[in-house]
C-alpha cells in the first residue's frame, strides 16, 4: 500500500498497538480509560485488547478487515480500537444517531466484517442484519435492561477470556499502512471513509508528543516507556466529552494514550455540564475537550449558576475543534479556569492541523481567527497562494501528513485531495482571506455559501458576529428564496431568554462589524438550534425549518 505522503523519510514505521503495549508494560498500574467509578489500568486495557484481538483473529475475519464501533462514549470504545489496532484491523466509527438504513450504507460502504454495539442497538440490527452479510461477527456490550442478543457475542465474554499468547499478532502481522477509517458525514452527501494509514495518524497527532504540554514526540517505541516513571508526576488525564465516534474526541483520546495518560468519558450519554465540572473537580483533570459553542454555553452557564463550587485549579487546557466558537465564551471560561489556556483547533476528518489559536485569561483569541499551522497554505481555486493582506479570498490548504482519500471514492477523493506546487494538499473546502500578519480569517464552508444579489456571503462569518449580540445564544444563518436577489440571509437564532429579539436590532448588530448586505433580512426564532453531539449543525434542517417558518417554498 503507498503512502499517502510523499518524500518522506521516516524512521519509524508507527504501529500504534506497539507504542500502547509499551507504555502498558511500563506502567500497567495507572489508569488509561476511566467512566465514572470504572477505571481500567494500563494492563487491563492491554490484556482486555489482547483478548478481544484474539477473538476477532478466531472468528474468520481476512486480513486488515473492518471493524466497526457503534457504541456510546466508554472504556469499550477504545478498547475496540486497541484490539483492532494489534490484529492489524482497520478501525471504523459509527455514528449512534443513525437509523437502520444509513447504517446499511455505512457496514456496506466500509466492507465491516465485525461490528460491535452497544446491546441498546439490539432492535435497530434485527431489522436490517439479513442485508449486512459481509459481517462475520457481532459483539454486544451488554446494558442494564439489554443483554446480549443470541444472534451476537457477549462483549464482557470475549475480553475476559486471556489468549495463549500476548501479545497478540495476526498472521498477516503489523504494519504502519494499516487503515483507521474515520466516516464523516461532511455538508452534502453520504458519509465518506477518510483513509488514515496509522504510521500518518500518529506523526500528524504529534508522534506520542503535545506542543501544548511540552512533551516532545518520540522517537522509538522504547521511549514511549522509558520516558515514563511509575513513581514520578502523573501523566495527562484528559476529560473527553465529546463523542469519540467523531475525530474531535477520537484524536484527543489518541494524543493523550499516545503520552501514557488516562481518558476519562462522562459518566452520562447525555451532555451536563455540572456533572462535566463535577468529574473534572473529582479526577483532577487537566484537559477538558470539547466541540464549541455547544459545549461552553452549557459551561459556562453552570460556573455562572454555581460560583466558587468547584476546584478548577488543576485545569491546564480546554481544547476545542470543528466548530467556532464565541470570544465571549472563551473570556467566560477562562475567568473560572484561571490556570488554563483554551485551545481552539481548525481542522477536519481529512485535513488535521490546518490552524490553531490560543487563548489565556486577559488575552483571548477573535473568532475566527487561527494561525496557519507549519504545513498549511491558502490557494486560490487555481493553484495560486493568496498573499497575506491582499484582500483575496482562497482555499486553506495542508501538506504532510495526509489521508490516502476516501474509501472506495476516487471521484470524492480527486476533489479534495489536489496538487498545488507540485505537493499533495488535502483541501477540504474552508474558504479565508489571509490577514496581512499572516493569520487566517476563517469564512466558512464553500458548500455552504449564500449568494444574495451577485455577493457570497459565508454564513459562518455572520453567525459569529450575531453570537457576540447579548441576547443570543446560539445561531445559524440560511439563505431562503428572494425575488429580486436570488437569496437574502435568514438568521435563526436561538435566544438567551432575557428578553425578546427584533430583526432590525440584530441586522444593526451585524451591520456594526460586516458589511451591510451581509446583515439579516429575516429572523427565525427557535427554542435550541439542536447541534449535533459534535457541535455541528444540519444547514439544510435548518434552512427547511427557516422557509416552514417564513412561509415560504423549499
């Protein structure tokens, strides 16, 4: 299989079950995922994955076969992409939300020969598991009230039951080029399978080091270990709160493992965020990783609700990606984490590290505003570079480590991934100007974008500036039908609750900080935006909603 990346010469061809059973033997006593009162160990977690490897190697599956996680947030949803990690299996992630046939599409799409859920699903498998006859094997994680269907493995079973030899190896073996598909569902379309190699994932998430931290990458798989002491400071231990069926959570959890730490879940499915501070106060952790303004309102609201409740003096970071999020939330929050810096990540699924921002109690970042990452350039729909102050508006770009392209889509794939100076860029459809510092000025997805009398309007560029109103909560902008100029901008927003929102005062808001014809021309009030659990919301939901409100035709 070729690397995704070209002209480069590693050393190391990265195995990430390699670097986890290193750090497993040198300190199996410490806590590597933690949910609530459960703790697993460094040695659990690796014996459990040694055990659940062996079990998938017996059931049939071929070499580098797909196995899916349709589970909740929990120590099992790691645990999977330990064992698939050793098996030399490709690991993929399944969204809970979906119904029964866009997990068709999906266990079809990605060629799954194991998937493993969560028992609640039970229901939802039995009606579509006749058409899914590329799947060997199901595995249940049995649940109170759901244990496990006849038809499947009881998940607990089949960690519990120690191989011969650990650890465990296929006989294909291990390679760097080994496959972890991570589904996105992106703006348009069906989900598509982003193609990371392992040994590009873990060099693009920092090679077992964190910038933020101070922790150096490694350079073996013996100092994985060897820079661990039982008896010394204690590694991170990172709350994930975001789903790790998303990249987000799933990558964060990657980068702390990858540095001996613990990942801690919340203990509910559903988000609270007394009890996310409640959890980082009890386990003292670091990190805190979220996805945006879904997040940090409930946050923020609570430390509001709640002054002087909790410890947070150990919080070092709050860290955040795919989704922007408000200046104000991030002065809030920091006003109570008086010892974090907030860390605001642009990427995506297909394009890691395109920039970043940072923010410190007294001096936090403007929305939108990143700094291009090492790797990272904005070219312009033909391959120019946009100059720093030029006013020019282009595609961010990055080079280096990169996926090989979606599974089994070499249209989808020819789209995003392009050359550009003769260098392989992943190119996922975030247009910016470049400010003349040469920091980014984020607009917004391309797909997205609203034409309104000849002038494209990025809708998160006005979504960010209706959020800094007093009075919202939360928003999101559409373009509904108009006569004279083909679309005008619809606002939907979701307000704070202190008093009663008007069109002509939020377009005034707008007008304050964007040029006019950017301002709304429609208000649609709603009681929540309803955000995704990784903070993204569903424009053309929104959009349908606008028009039903406004009386209007789709």
């Amino acid at each position: 299989m070729a690397k995704a990346t070209e002209g480069e010469d590693d050393m190391t061809d990265w195995k990430i079950a390699d670097v986890w059973e290193a750090i497993a033997g040198k300190t199996p006593n410490r806590p590597a995922l933690i949910q609530g009162h459960r703790v697993i160990t460094w040695g659990r977690f690796d014996a459990r994955a040694d055990a659940l490897a062996a079990c998938l190697v017996a059931g049939g599956v071929s070499a580098e076969a797909k196995v899916a996680a349709y589970l909740f947030n929990g120590p099992e949803y790691l645990e999977v992409y330990f064992a698939a990690f050793k098996a030399g299996l490709a690991p993929i992630n399944t969204n809970y939300r979906y119904g029964g046939e866009e997990l068709v599409y999906l266990f079809d799409n990605a060629d799954a020969e194991v998937v493993v859920f969560h028992a609640g699903f039970t229901a939802t498998l039995e009606a579509i598991r006749s058409r899914l006859t590329k799947v060997k094997l199901w595995i249940a994680v049995a649940e109170p009230g759901h244990p496990a269907p006849a038809w499947a493995m009881d998940y607990e079973a089949a960690v519990s039951t120690a191989p011969a030899t650990r650890p465990v190896k296929a006989p294909w073996g291990r390679s760097g080029d080994n496959l972890l598909l991570l589904y996105t569902g992106g703006t348009t379309g069906m989900p598509k399978g982003v193609m990371w190699r392992q040994d590009d994932l873990f060099n693009v998430l920092g090679a077992g080091g964190q910038a933020a931290r101070g922790v150096e990458p490694i350079a073996s798989v013996q100092e994985a270990a060897e820079r661990l002491d039982p008896a010394g400071p204690r590694p991170p231990v990172t709350l994930v709160c975001c789903p790790l069926m998303h990249g987000t959570g799933q990558f964060s959890a990657f980068i702390t493992l990858s540095q001996g730490g613990g990942v801690a879940t919340l203990p509910s499915r559903g988000f609270n965020a007394v009890e996310l501070w409640d959890e980082v106060e009890r386990l003292q952790a670091d990190g805190v990783v979220i996805v945006g303004l879904a997040f940090s309102t409930p946050m923020l609201e609570a430390l509001e609700a709640h002054p002087g409740r909790w410890d947070l003096s150990n919080v070092r970071s709050i860290s955040s990606s795919g989704s922007m999020w408000s200046q104000e939330n991030k002065r809030g929050l920091l006003s109570h984490c008086k010892n974090a810096t907030i860390y605001d990540s642009f990427g995506s699924s297909e394009a890691v590290g395109l920039g970043a921002s940072s923010s410190t109690p007294g001096a936090e970042a403007a929305t939108a505003a990143f700094v291009l990452g090492p790797t990272c350039a904005v070219f312009t729909e033909d391959g120019r570079r946009v100059a720093p102050g030029s006013g020019e508006r282009g595609l961010v770009a990055v080079s280096g480590f990169l996926p090989m392209g979606y599974y089994k889509d070499p249209e989808k794939s020819a789209k995003t991934f392009l050359t550009f100076e003769g260098q392989r860029w992943s190119v996922p459809g975030d247009w910016a100007e470049v400010n003349e510092d040469g920091t980014l000025k984020l607009l917004g997805r391309g797909s997205q974008c609203i034409n309104t009398g000849g002038e494209k309007v990025f809708p998160e560029e006005v979504e960010e500036a209706l959020k800094t109103h007093p009075n919202v909560r939360d928003a999101v902008v559409v373009g509904v039908p108009d006569a004279r100029f083909g679309e005008r901008i619809c606002a939907v927003v979701e307000p704070d609750g202190v008093r009663e929102l008007e069109l002509t005062d939020l377009s005034a808001h707008v007008r304050e900080r964007l040029a006019a014809y950017k301002a709304p021309r429609e208000l649609v009030v709603v009681d929540s935006i309803g955000r995704a659990p990784n903070g993204k919301v569903d424009y053309k939901a929104s959009r349908i909603r606008a028009l039903k409100a406004l009386g209007l035709e789709g």
